[in-house]
C-alpha cells in the first residue's frame, strides 16, 4: 500500500522492526497459517516510519527528550513527565499523507466486510530500530469498538500517546531500552463480535508446571480484557495435544467453571465505545465453550506452536454472531519456555494454620508475611516493601509495587489473567481470584501464602513452617527395579512432570470423590431417594448443567484421574477403585443415608465387598464407566484398574464378573486388572489371586496393621507397627515369590523404602518389580534402590 500503511497479509514475522512484534505476528498467521485453518480478522497496521513522521512532523522529538531528562535529573515526577508528553503528543498534527493512508485503508476494510463504517479493535505494537526482539506487552493501550474513520484517526494518535504511559516509561527504565529509540505501530483489526458471544486466552504449555503436552485455555462471556486484566474469574480448560489428531478422542482432561461475574460488551449511543455488565444466572451457571470449541480451540493452538517452533501465548474470540473461533493476537510465551529444566524445587509446608480462603494457585512455591491491602491503584504508594500483596485485581500499573512484594493475592482473575502472568514472571507464589480476599483479610495480618499443593492455592492463618528442597534431575540414578509415584491430587500432577519416573503405582480414586465431586454416588443414582432437603439443595447446585445427575460423577471422576493419566502417558497409570470405609463414605454429600454404622470399618464394609453387593453396586457401575471413558473416549490406554481389600478369590470372580457386566472386562483392549495385597489371605492364596489379576501391589501399611494384629493409628502401639518385622518381611517374600511363578508383577505402595535404606534392598534382593511412593520422595528412594542393586 504504502511507506505508512501495511495490509496483514503482506506481514511476516521477520517485520517486528517496521511493525513490532504483535502486528508481526497477524501478519504471519495471516499470510501462512489461513489455510490450515487459522482464521485471523482482517486489519493493517500502521509502521513504525509512520511514528517517526508524526514526531517530526510536529517537532516533538527535542521536546520529549527534554523532559525525559528532567524526569532523570529529579525535577519532575513520572506521572508529570508521562502526562506532559501525552499532551503533547495528542495535541500533535497529522502529516497529511499518513492521515490519508490511514483513512484509505480503513474505506478499504470497509468494502472487504461489507460495512460502511466496520467496528475495529485499534491496538498498539511497539518496537525498536536497534532491539526487534523486544515485545513489550501489554505496556501500551488498545482500543474496541472504534467505528468511522475519524475515530480510527484519534485512536491511532490515543496509542501513539500511549507509549507513554507511566508504565510503559517504567518498563523501558527497568530493561534499560532509550525512550526515543522505541517507536509505535498501530494495528487496525475487524473486530469479532465476541461482545455477544465469548473470548479469552490459551497457552500451548501448562503456565504453572511448565508441562508441554497440554492446551490451556481461559474464557468468559464477551469481549476479552476482562480475561486479560484478570476483572473475572474464566472457565479453565485443558486438552491433552498427543491426542489432538484422533477424531475419534476427547482428551479434554480439565474442565473448571468460572464465576465469570461480568461481561464487556458494545457501548451504546453516546456511551464510551465499550461498558462492563453483570453476566446473567444461565451465565454464570453455563460453560462458555462446548466440547468441540474446546477441541477446535487447542488444535488450533498446536498448529501455531508447530508453526513457530516454540510455545504460544495466544487470545481468542468467538462471534457470537455467526459462531466461527478466531484468534486475534499470538506471541511467544516468556516463562515456562525459559524455565530452567535441570531442576525443580520442592515446597513442603510443615505446620500451618487455620484456611483462611483458597482460589487459583500460581507459582508452585509458599510465602509467609504480613498483608498489606490496597483496593486501588492511586493508593499504591502506600505498599510495605516484603508485605503480602492483597487486592481485587492488577494491571500494568501494579508491576512496580509486585516486583516488590513477597507474594500476591487477588480478588478476581484466572491463570491467565494480569496478575498471574505477572507474578509468574516475577517467581512470586500468588492465589487469584479468592473472590473475597480483599474483605476477608487486613492490614499487617500474619498469614501463609501456600501454592504448593496443587491448582488450589491456601491463604492460612500465621506464619507456617516449611521447606524448600531442591531436586537435581541430574543426580537421579537409573534402576532395574522401576520406581513409580503415589498420586491422589490430579492437580498436583502436573507439577512433578519432569521427574523420570516409571509411571503411577497408586492413583488413589478417594481425593477425586472426596474433593472434587464431594457426593455419595448413591445420592446421585438414587437421588428420588434421598430425604435430606440440605443434601438436595447442595447437591443441586453441584450438578447444575448435568441433565443426569450420575453423569457429573462419571465426567468429574475421568477428568480428574485423566490428569494424572496424561502426564504420565505412556507409562501405567495404576488407579485403585474407591476405599474408602463406612464412616467415610457417609461423610460425603447425602452419604449416611446409605451407609451402616459399623464398629470397627476398618475391616468393615469396605474395598471389594462393596463393588457387587446390591448395598453399593450402582455407585461401582458409575466408578467403572468413568474408566472406560478414560480409557475409550480420552484414549489414556495407560489406565490400570486395581481392587482393593479382595479377601478371596470367590470374592476376586464376582468383582470382575461385575465390571465385565460395566464394560471394563480384563484384557479387553488391553486392560489390566490389578489386586492390592494387604490381607494375609492375598499372600496365602497368592496364586489363586494371580490366576484372576495381572498384579499385586502390596499395601504395606495395611498388611503390617493386619499380619501383626497391630492398630498402625495407635500411639500405644506405634513401637510394634514395624513394616521389617520378620512376619511382614515374610509376606512380603512369598507374595512376589508366588507371584513370579505364574507371571504377575508385584510392587509396593508405602513410604518404608524412602525412609529406611536398608528395607529398599530388602524388596530388590526379593525382586520386587516396582516400588511407589510419594513425589518428594523419589530421589531417596531411586537413590537407596540403586544402591541395592550394586549389591
């Protein structure tokens, strides 16, 4: 078109210098990714020459400078310096030629959209003569809804103006780039009418853990600032990429709603060219993406990430219009990407107080501190360098003081939000959207900022105890003898991603059901029965958007065990059917109304008893049915299924009889039946047992608590409880002797081998197949089982 003006199309990403990196990078989706079926709005940007042009023109380049040299020498404030040279700058003529090219091109958008006066979004793209690959996001302004070429004209000259915002002077300080050595390019993009339809952001990479085979993506009703600027708390979702390419798959392995408490829309007649409103109840309570948006969504960030070789940071928008998904901006992500992979560190928090709030985890770390509470940004002098911060959300103006705290907490906003990203950025642990962070706590209040135990973040009375250990990727040794993790939180998997593990020996079901889905599955399929009106309610407001309220058991369960089963993918993924005992169960929404009260649950009602007792069996029905999902519809082939507390093998016949009648028949597409081995029946009978499982893992706990007749939760008995008594040591032996035989594998689950040296060679000198344990633990256990195995 012009020195001035450049259509997208004819951008590539190798132009950050004419038209800085944003702009770049539309252009090069544009001109290459289209017909792989990324679609991007149509729009030009203005170039960085143009910049140049309209500062000549107006002889501002001297006058700028000199007050940036009063803002050095101290004779002026920030928000004076920054505030003058706006001024200036908005006051500031056209170059007659430019005004044009701008105008033309805009008419030209027209006639491709069919619209006189088409909306656009008028976004800034900064960059520099000497330093291309400097991004510098989110430092100036955007503006929607802009509609006729006069509006364009001044938007664009509002962005100019923009590159001098306190903030944006900040910034280039801190990263030490000359003020008058960055220009500004403005992008003009059709905009989509997301405002009555959805938007949000995605990231090609886990932005917590860092883990790279799953899509990440936020959303929330209308347009997206409100996700950007972390103003509402989004869905979340997650999709597993490997398996992005089966049509036949639905590897969507995390699906979170939202509060979403308000939308940016269109701004009326006379009205700012957007305006918030609160989202409606149905909106709350919907999810903002089906099933096969989500889909579309992550194979189209996979698309970018191959094509620019690295992960993405990406926004979307779909049109609530004519429902197409397009993406409207895409740059490299800057944390997770550069992470340092040789290491980790792990945060074990020892003794903490009282739950104060939780929301969204962010950095996998734990802070301690006093809060300091700000609500509103011209209150930000008043931050207490080293103190918590708390308040309702941040933007680009709260960088300075973040870069100060010792953690962040927020009101509003998700893991992709300003304030996580931020944070992130900064290595600080910060919980968002808590919801009501700012109400709850105050001023100089002592308090825990706990972020590592998973996607829930705790906020936690006082100052807690805890560790940090660093773990050398490097120093784990290789071992015959696989060693696997115990897992129960899906959330926390994630988070362990990088250690070289041989799989997970025991997933347990229980977390899932006791944290996620928080009801007894009877009181969903026999919910007409259910007399508790409390119950009702609550268990209402849980299944809210399940036409079938057994189905959000089923859906909840495979997602939160298809977490753990992603990261682990290809290795096994052991799950262990539910355990938990009487009192246990009843404790779960609407659960005593079908549970018995027994003395003694220990060795109760509990484990495979249940499963084909006409007492229990329709609750088991809806644990096998969330396996075969796993399995048939996500595609985590990798799943295992274990049974535990099976007391005979009479007992082993009707369990699997049972999940045969459920569709989950052992060694039917490759399915692998386990069998706990915690009863001194397992060990007497073993063959018998391996005659009907694949496996055994020994649960040593259990099988020390039953074999020396010894209470393991009783203090008065805590010197007998010894898992190297010759007695277990024996049951030990003979299982996997037995087993070995008729070729089962055994492992063990338990925490012994981590902390006894000595029993670690015990299990290799009797040729245990696996051993499982706990993640902090796995250094010193692969550490302790090499040692055994060089005699």
């Amino acid at each position: 078109m012009s020195d001035n003006v450049i259509w997208f199309e004819n951008l590539k990403r190798g132009d950050v210098s004419i038209v800085g990196g944003k702009n770049a990078s539309l252009g090069e989706m544009v001109a290459t990714l289209d017909a792989r079926g990324i679609k991007v709005p149509a729009g030009f940007a203005t170039t960085a020459d143009a910049f140049r042009a309209f500062i000549a023109e107006n002889a501002l380049f001297n006058r700028m400078g000199e007050v940036l040299d009063r803002l050095d020498a101290g004779k002026i404030t920030l928000q004076e310096a920054g505030r003058t040279i706006r001024a200036m700058i908005v006051a500031g003529d056209w170059p007659a030629e430019i005004e044009a090219d701008i105008r033309a091109a805009y008419d030209e958008l027209g006639r491709r959209a069919g619209s006189e006066a088409p909306s656009v979004a008028v976004r800034s793209s900064a960059t520099a003569e000497d330093l291309p690959d400097a991004s510098f996001a989110g430092q100036q302004e955007t503006f929607l809804n802009v509609q006729g070429a006069d509006a364009v004209i001044e938007a664009c000259k509002r962005c100019f103006a923009s590159l001098y915002t306190d903030r944006a002077i900040t910034y280039r300080k801190l990263k030490g780039f000359d003020h008058q050595k960055v220009a500004l390019s403005v992008g003009v993009q059709q905009m989509v009418r997301s405002d009555i339809g959805g938007s949000g952001v995605m990231f090609s990479i886990d932005t917590e853990s860092g883990f790279d085979k799953v899509v990440l993506i936020n959303a929330a009703w209308g347009l997206g600032e409100n996700v950007v600027q972390g103003a509402v708390t989004p869905d979340e979702y997650e999709v597993y990429k490997p398996f992005l390419d089966s049509p036949d798959l639905v590897p969507i392995v995390e699906k979170s709603l939202g509060a979403k408490e308000k939308k940016m829309i269109y701004g009326g007649e006379g009205e700012a060219e957007t305006r918030n409103v609160p989202t409606s109840k149905a909106e709350r309570a919907a999810f903002v993406l089906n099933n096969d948006e989500i889909l579309a969504l992550a194979r189209m960030a996979v698309t970018i990430e191959d094509h620019y070789g690295q992960p993405m940071d990406m926004e979307w928008a779909r049109d609530g219009l004519t429902g197409e998904l397009y993406i409207v901006q895409a740059r490299p992500e800057t944390v997770q990407s550069r992470a340092e992979t040789g290491a980790m560190k792990s945060y074990r928090l020892n003794k903490g107080g009282p739950v104060i709030l939780s929301g969204l985890s962010v950095g996998n770390a734990i802070a301690t501190g006093r809060v300091c509470l700000i609500e509103n940004a011209r209150d930000i002098e008043r931050f207490v360098d080293g103190s918590i911060l708390v308040t309702s959300t941040t933007d680009p103006d709260w960088v300075p003081i973040m870069k100060r705290a010792k953690a962040v907490i927020t009101d509003h906003g998700g893991r992709t939000s300003h304030a996580a990203i931020v944070s992130r950025e900064l290595g600080l642990p910060a919980i968002v959207g808590t919801g009501n962070a700012t109400h709850v706590l105050h001023d100089e209040q002592e308090v825990t900022v706990n972020c590592a135990e998973g996607d829930e973040g705790q906020v936690q009375e006082g100052i807690g105890d805890f560790e940090v250990e660093e773990i050398s990727l490097d120093q784990v040794p290789a071992t015959r003898t696989r060693v696997m993790l115990n897992m129960a939180n899906p959330a926390a998997a994630d988070r362990w991603w990088r250690l070289p593990t041989d799989g997970v020996g025991l997933a347990r079901m229980e977390f899932v059901v006791n944290n996620a889905i928080k009801v007894h599955p009877l009181a969903l399929t026999r919910f007409d029965q259910l007399t508790d009106a409390g119950a009702r309610a609550e268990i209402e407001a849980l299944t809210a958007g399940y036409a079938d309220k057994p189905e959000y058991f089923v859906d909840t369960l495979a997602r939160g065990l298809g977490r753990i089963a992603a990261v682990h993918y290809p290795n096994p993924v052991i799950v262990r059917m539910s355990d938990f005992k009487t009192n246990e169960y009843a404790e779960l929404l609407g659960g005593r109304q079908f549970e018995p009260s027994e003395e003694n649950p220990m060795i109760g009602f509990r484990g495979a008893s249940r499963y084909y007792s006409d007492a229990y069996k329709d609750g088991f029905a809806l644990e096998c049915k969330a396996i075969k999902r796993m399995r048939e519809e996500m595609g985590f082939t990798n799943t295992i299924v274990m049974i535990p507390f099976c007391r005979s093998p009479d007992e082993a016949d009707k369990v699997l009889a049972v999940m045969e009648e459920a569709g989950l028949k052992r060694g039917e597409n490759g399915l692998q039946v386990y069998v706990m081995c915690e009863i001194p029946s397992n060990v007497i009978l073993a063959e018998e047992f391996a005659r009907r499982f694949d496996g055994f893992s020994i649960g040593s706990n259990d099988l020390t608590q039953l074999t020396l007749g010894v209470d393991r939760d009783s203090e008065a008995l805590a010197g007998l409880f010894q898992e190297r008594d010759p007695a277990v040591q024996w049951m030990i032996k003979t299982v996997i002797e037995k087993a070995h035989k008729v070729g089962a594998k055994v492992g063990l689950c338990g925490q012994a081998p981590s902390n006894d040296p000595e029993f670690a060679r015990l299990l290799v000198e009797y040729g245990i197949d696996t051993i499982s344990v706990t993640p902090d633990s796995f250094l010193a256990v692969k550490t302790n089982v090499a040692a055994a195995e060089k005699g």
